[in-house]
C-alpha cells in the first residue's frame, strides 16, 4: 500500500526491501534513538530488522498494527508506526 501524502512525500507499509535503509539508519543514529527505542542496542544484524519486519507485517494482516517507511522523493527518510488499541 502506498499513500501519497504530496508531490515529494511518500507513505509504503514496510516491506523487505526496506531493510537496508532502515538498518542502516537505526545504526547511523542508535545513540539519538536509545532514549526512545531500548532495542537499538539488541540491533546487532540485519537480520534483527528482518524480523521485525515480517511481524509487523504478520500485524498488519492481523490489524493491530501498520508500519510504514516514509520517502522523500523515493529516498527512505523515516518510519512511521501506528498501533491499535483495543476498546472493550
């Protein structure tokens, strides 16, 4: 599923393909991150961000949860999660 939010902006549930850049954003700002994300230090391989990627697909599918990357001008810039909580 892609969004387009504008001309530049971009909006695609994560994918695959997104792996790389992710991996190689979380490992380019693991210290920014640390405050807000624990796990960048359980980040060791790309395989970590395979993984997440394939449960948050699984998810996705399950509707609880929608992860996606955010392009500017088809270049990774971010990612974006949104989770949904149970009402009862």
């Amino acid at each position: 599923m892609t969004i387009i939010i504008n001309e530049s902006i971009t909006l695609e549930l994560v994918d695959d393909q997104h792996a790389q850049p992710i991996f190689e954003l979380v490992v380019e700002n693991k210290d920014y991150l640390r405050p807000w994300l624990p796990w960048v230090d359980n980040m060791q391989s790309m395989v970590f961000i395979q993984n997440f990627i394939k449960g948050s697909q699984q998810r996705n599918k399950d509707g609880t949860e929608s992860a996606f990357v955010i392009l500017e001008h088809n270049k990774f810039i971010d990612l974006y999660l949104y989770s949904r909580l149970k009402h009862d």
